[in-house]
C-alpha cells in the first residue's frame, strides 16, 4: 500500500573519493522523483564525506529507493547509511536558517589540536555551531623544507552572540596564551563583496618607521625612536609627537630620501596580496602617518591606487623640521577611508583597514573589517580580527581565498 505523508531521509555517505559518487547516487533519486532537500561534500586526504537529505513524496515508498542507494553504493566501494528524519526535526532545522551567521578563520605558521580545540570550545561554551570547516592553504609536505609555513582554516558558523566584545575578548585571549590569530566577521553580504583595502605604511607595508631611519641619519636616532614608540603605544597625542619629531629632522640632506626609499624592507606577503588584490579589481591606498615620499614610491612598487601621507617641507636641499599641509593622524585617516569609498561608490561596511599602531584604531574601527597587523597591545585588543604569525598576503584568508586561488596568479 502507497504511503500517505512525505518521509525525509538523510543519506550519509563515507569511502574513498572518486569521479562518479555523486553523479550515480542522486541519479538513483531522480529515478524515484525525489527532492534534494539538502546536500554536502567534504574530502579530506581523499576520503569522501557525502550527505544528502531527500524527501520521498506522498504516495510513494521509500523502500525501493534505499534499497537503490544501497546496491549503488556496494557498486561505488563507498558506504551508505540512512537516518531518517521526523518532519518536526526537519521544521526545526528549517527555523535555525534565521539565526546570525559569523566566519571565524584561525590562522598560523601551523595549527595544532589545543588551537583549534580552544576556539571551538569557545564557540561551543556560548552555544554556537559550526556548520561548515574550510582549509584555505594549500597541502604541506612533511619531507620537504617549507620557505614560507602557513596553516588557515575558516568556519561558518551559526548562533546567537548577545555580547560580541566579550566574545572577541576571549579569541584575543586564545590567541595571546597560544599563539595563534583568530579573525571574527559577520557573514553577512558586505563580507562577501570587499571592494577597499586601506593600509598604515610604516610597520605594515614595510617593516619600518621611516622617520626613524630618517633620525638614524640626522644623528637623533634613539631621542625620536622613544617618541616613535610611545606615539604608536597612545601614550602621546599623534599631532604632538609628529611635530616633535619633524622638529629634530631640521637640516638633514633631501640627497638621502632616494636611498632610504630603494632601500625600504617591504613586508613579507606584500607582493602576493596586491597583485591578488589587483587582478581581482580590490581598489587599495595607502593612509599614513609617515611621507609621501615613500608613500608614492610603494604606490609604484606594488601598484596602489591612493596614497595619502604627510609632505615634508624641503628648502634648499635640506629637511626644514616642518611638513606641508594637514597633518594626517589617525583621525585624517578614518576621514580618507570614507572619502575614499564614497568616491569610488563603496559601502563603508565592504572596506578593510589594515595597521599596527593607535593612531590607526579609528579607521580600524569604521573600516567593515578592521585587521590589527602584528599590532601594538593596545590595538590587539580593540580590533575584531589581527594577524601576527604571518605576512601580509595573511588578509586574502580572511576575505575566504584559498591559496589556488592566489597562486595561479604566479603564471598571469
């Protein structure tokens, strides 16, 4: 006798992946008239992990189908199981899709299990679940030397977070006591259409404070170093300690800017990241507190779009102490990223802000994705997201690349 209510069955599928798996399974449900509610695949270390939630109509018995499946999988060499679904579980299920949904991607020059078990438990403690895991970087031999160690995972997640501080206070916690960068987002559809990525220069595109490599050769090294740090630390206002330092600059020789600027250390992953950025249409600038000088000369090494800096003043060949125009501190800067986006027609909310010091908090926090790059303390603890076991290409992860997706690109 026919069936009168519809029965919904979850296919669970595990064995040795191979061409055909799908194909030949859901070809079996489409002999039967069944509906996919649902379907997944992962593979990891090439085994397969295959679920499908079907519904079996009215009127019909399910029976002969399974029975299908079952000859079709003993056909493949992969395992079939069935779980069947109350139609009340199946509603429910259904009602969670409301919930918020976040990405978190856990970052390092490897991951070990207590990394990865300690923000999941994290998650776990606060009720949240995760619905998906992705591995973002590629395989890593175990034999042969690695010049450039890297691990990423990414997780979607589902659940309701009443304090998000909180929670982001936890991750920062996790990744102070072990070692590892953890990035929060909302996965939301600005995550998913970045279109800005706006950067500090100095200790973020190069590893550097040029002004500092500017005092070295004015013979008032250290005296500006302290400033320098203390300014970065928020110790001292910005506007204060920049014209403290341009004070102690007075009269040394322009003949030098060249040679330091040939001579800047570029970040490791700079390269990747914007030629990735570049093919991939991201508009990208450059927002400092340092010169432009060495601003327009990265523009033109790594082809960004925008530079905005602080110009020296230069008089008869030598450095005055003084700067032109308005001084750009970290408030100038969350002001440039809104005209910059609104100029180019982008939502505030699809930017990113990458820095290391306080005076990049404030476009950190305006910035859709505010990214501490091995940042100050102080910044650590106020951003969202940071990154400091890797280079700089470390943010194409966290816009959800894959590394096939970056090195294709070394042949382009």
């Amino acid at each position: 006798m026919a069936k009168t209510e519809k029965e919904i069955i979850l296919l669970k599928v595990s064995g040795q992946d191979k061409p055909g798996v799908t194909a030949g399974l859901t070809t079996v449900l489409a002999t039967y008239d069944a509906v996919i509610l649902d379907i997944g695949q992962a593979d990891i270390h090439d085994t397969l992990s295959l679920g499908i939630l079907f519904e079996v109509k009215a009127g019909h018995d399910a029976a002969p189908v399974l029975k299908d499946l079952l000859f079709k999988g003993y056909e493949l060499g992969i395992s079939v199981k069935f779980i069947p679904v109350t139609l009340e579980d199946y509603e429910s299920w259904v009602a969670a899709q409301g919930k918020q949904r976040y990405i978190v991607t856990i970052l390092g020059e490897s991951l070990a299990a207590k990394q990865v078990a300690a923000v999941t438990q994290e998650m776990s403690d606060l009720g949240l679940n995760i619905d998906a895991i992705k591995r973002l970087t590629g395989r890593t031999s175990l034999v042969k030397p690695v010049d450039y160690p890297r691990s990423c995972v990414q997780l979607s997640v589902r659940g309701e977070i009443i304090n998000k501080a909180q929670l982001t206070s936890k991750f920062m916690q996790i990744s102070r006591d072990l070692d590892v960068d953890i990035a929060f987002q909302e996965d939301n559809i600005y995550r998913r259409n970045r279109r800005l990525v706006c950067f500090d220069m100095d200790s973020t595109l190069i590893q550097a404070e040029v002004i500092d490599k500017l005092a070295e050769l004015a013979g008032v090294g250290e005296e500006v170093s302290a400033i320098t740090e203390s300014a970065m630390r928020g110790e001292i206002d910005f506007n204060e300690s920049f014209k403290k330092r341009m004070s102690l600059l007075k009269g040394l020789s322009e003949d030098v800017l060249q040679d330091v600027a040939i001579n800047l250390p570029i970040t490791k992953g700079a390269h990747r990241l914007f030629k990735a950025l570049k093919y991939y249409g991201f508009k990208t600038a450059i927002l400092s507190g340092g010169f432009t000088y060495f601003g327009e000369y990265l523009q033109k090494e790594l082809g960004i779009d925008y530079v905005f800096a602080n110009q020296l003043e230069i008089k008869d060949g030598a450095l005055t102490g003084g700067y032109l125009g308005e001084i750009v501190d970290g408030k100038k800067k969350a002001e440039l990223l809104k005209e910059i986006a609104q100029k180019e027609g982008i939502d505030i909310n699809q930017t990113i802000a990458v820095g290391d010091g306080a005076n990049d908090l404030p476009m950190l926090s305006l910035a859709g994705l505010g990214i501490a790059f091995h940042a100050k303390p102080k910044v650590k603890e106020s951003a969202e997201s940071s990154i400091s076991s890797l280079g700089l290409d470390g943010v194409l992860y966290l816009l959800g690349f894959h590394d096939r997706h970056i090195d294709e690109l070394e042949n382009k």
